[in-house]
C-alpha cells in the first residue's frame, strides 16, 4: 500500500520535473530561435540596402507575386503554393502569424525566388512593393499619357482605362469631378485633370488606381483659392483647366502664358461677337494629333474647315474640354491673366517666345514677319510640352 503511494508519487514527481524541463528547453530554444530569426532577417535587411540581394522582373528565376487589397495570409499562401514557391500553405500560414507577419504584408507586385526560406519571402512581403517611376511632361495628352504607361510596362487595359476616365461617378470624391457639366462632345471626360507631375505606379495597379493617383495629386494643386478666383472670373474650374490647357499648348514660357491668357479673356469678353472665336492652333493641333498627323505651327485651309466643336476658328467659346493636362503655370494664368493687357492677337515668333498684337493689321505684319522662323524650327510634339503656334 505505502510502496504503491510512494510510486504514484514518484512518477508524478518524474512527470512534472519532465514538464519543466520541456517548458525550459522550450523557452530556450524559442529565446534562440527569436534571436537567430532576429539576425536572419538584420542580414537579410542589410543586404537588401546594399544592393547585395536585388530580386526584381529582370532576376532570372524570378517569380511575381501580386498582392491584392484585401488578401489574407491564407490567400498570399495559395498564390505561393500556386506559384511553386512553397509547398504547405499551413505551415505558411502559422509561421506568419509566429514570426508577426500576419497582417503586415503589403498589396503590390513582388518578386521572389524559389530558393529563398519561409522567412525570406514573408520579410519580402511586408517590404514596399516593386513600383515603375515615370514621369508624364507638362502638356502631355491622354494619348500620349497611355502611351507612356504602356512603354513603361504597366499591365493595363486601354479600354478600361478609357472607361474610367469617362466615368466621374468613381472618382466624386474630388469636388473638381463632381463639378465636371456633362457634355456629349468631350472627347474624356477627366481629360485635363491627370496632372502632369513624376508617380511611382505599381506595375500591376488597376485602372481605377492609375487615375485616382493623378486625381489626388490634382485635388493637392488646386487650392481653394483657386475655386474663388474661377467664381470671381464667373467660370467654373472645369472652364479654367480648359483655357489653360489652350494656354499650355501655346506655350511653355511664364511670361508669355500670362498675356496668352489676356488675349484669351479680352476675346471671351469682347462685345464683338467675332472675337470670340478664339481662333487657337492649339486646338487645330489637338485634332491633327488624333488623326496621327503632325502637329504645325499655323493652321492651314482645310484645318480652318475641321467640322469639330474642338475648332475654336469654326466654332467660338471654350472646346468641350481640356485638350492636353496643363501644368499649376498654365492654370494660374488662367486664372490670373496679365492685367491691363489690350491685346487681341498673338503668334510664335519660332523661337519659344510669342509675339503680341491690338489690332489684326499688327498680327499680320507679327505673322510675315516670324513665319520664315516656323520653318526652320519645328513643332515639338514627342517628349517635351507643345510649342507655341500662330494664332
């Protein structure tokens, strides 16, 4: 009986002493495990600042892994799993919650390799996603905006994009959209609001995402004063970006965008109803670009006939819309025009400067004066904002 209770004893003694000393060799081998991780992934970050460890699209073996908002852990494992990068989503799964990962992978394009641990890829995940840097030039069209964000490998549709940028109900947000008047002659309707700045885009950004970050640098530019200086002006901000898109298409200097857009109000404001054709080769130049034809300094006899409300010799006023994304110069020229300025004309002079007149027999003699001037020097349509046309 007493020998029965001491072995009962004993063994309880053995069991406790065994749970200790696991709990102890546990804690020591996670205390070990923590501090080696801790060190793996110090080495791991250091070789990453040095440029010693670069995977990106050009790493041969490289694998893409997108990250979308919204992805759980469970969903990054299946696409690991899917990719061939790992092999049990489960152990995925909880060392990433175990090494404090869980949550902190971020949504963008990554690249791993198939050679990296576990642990490798979960700290490249929470690292900012790889992103294209690319720069859109003051002026710039939508045209030329697309074709810059393909030829810079962005995966998007054309089509899509060209839907969002005709659907202002995504974007209400920005108080600019959602003051944008409906009208069917718009080539697009955001056109004019993509502003023309550097963006870092994730290469793989939806079209949705693409035009909401040109948005929000926009909605950044355009300062309330702005909205009280277009209500003073009696315009609306959507008239503004257009005539300055008229004034950055006209010219790139900052002077001369201030008389540019004098000419432009004095022939809006004219009690004589032929001045208000605003008679820009901006627009001519517009519409030659959407025909694939090159752009000219003046417009020529079947330009003047273009049946198109973007015509502004055939049709007065403002275009439907902007023809090209101004630059802050361009808009607050518009908006601030040079004042006590009487002139009605203006026409390049062929050297990025402009030349100004009151009256029509001063334009002319402006005009045979510097036309020899377009000639030998031609209009820049590729990567530099459009120069200044005669008028």
């Amino acid at each position: 009986m007493f020998s029965r209770k001491v072995s009962t004893a004993l063994r309880v003694l053995i069991i406790v002493a065994c749970v200790i000393v696991s709990g102890i060799l546990g804690v020591f081998l996670g205390y070990n495990y923590v501090l080696s991780q801790n060190a793996r992934f110090e080495n791991l970050k250091k070789s990453i600042s040095n440029g010693d460890l670069v995977i990106n699209q050009n790493t041969p073996g490289a694998v893409m892994i997108v990250i979308r908002s919204g992805d759980t852990t469970s969903d990054i494992a299946e696409k690991l799993k899917d990719s061939g990068l790992i092999k049990n989503t489960l152990t995925f799964s909880v060392m990433s919650k175990f090494n404090g990962f869980d949550g902190g992978y971020l949504a963008g394009t990554h690249f791993l390799t198939p050679d990296l641990s576990y642990d490798e890829m979960m700290y490249i995940l929470c690292q900012e996603p790889e992103v294209v840097r690319i720069t859109f030039p003051e002026g710039f069209t939508y045209k030329q905006i697309k074709d810059r964000l393909k030829e810079k490998g962005l995966a998007f549709s054309e089509k899509r994009l060209d839907e969002c940028m005709n659907s202002p109900d995504l974007f209400v947000n920005y108080p600019f959209v959602s003051s944008i008047k409906q009208n069917d002659d718009r080539d697009y309707i955001l056109s004019g609001y993509l502003f023309p700045d550097t963006y870092d885009f994730d290469m793989n950004a939806s079209e949705e995402e693409i035009i909401s970050t040109f948005l929000r640098n926009m909605n950044v530019k355009l300062y309330d004063e702005f909205y009280e200086r277009a209500e003073k002006l009696n315009m609306s901000m959507d008239e503004v970006m257009t005539l300055a898109s008229l004034i950055q298409m006209e010219t790139t200097d900052k002077t001369d965008m201030l008389y540019i857009s004098a000419v432009f109000h004095n022939r809006l404001k004219s009690e004589n109803d032929d001045m208000h054709f605003l008679g820009s080769c901006a627009s001519i130049n517009y519409l030659r670009e959407k025909a694939g034809m090159e752009h000219v300094w003046a417009a020529t006899a079947d330009d003047l006939e273009w049946d198109s409300p973007y015509n502004t010799y055939k049709y007065p006023g403002l275009p439907p819309g902007p023809i090209c994304m101004p630059s802050l110069d361009a808009i607050q020229a518009a908006l601030y025009p040079e004042p006590n300025c009487n002139f009605y004309y203006f026409c390049a002079k062929g050297d990025g400067r402009t030349a100004f007149a009151v009256t029509k027999e001063e334009h002319e003699a402006n005009v045979a004066k510097y036309k020899d001037n377009w000639n030998d020097n031609p209009v820049q349509t590729d990567d530099e904002p459009h120069d200044t046309d005669e008028d």
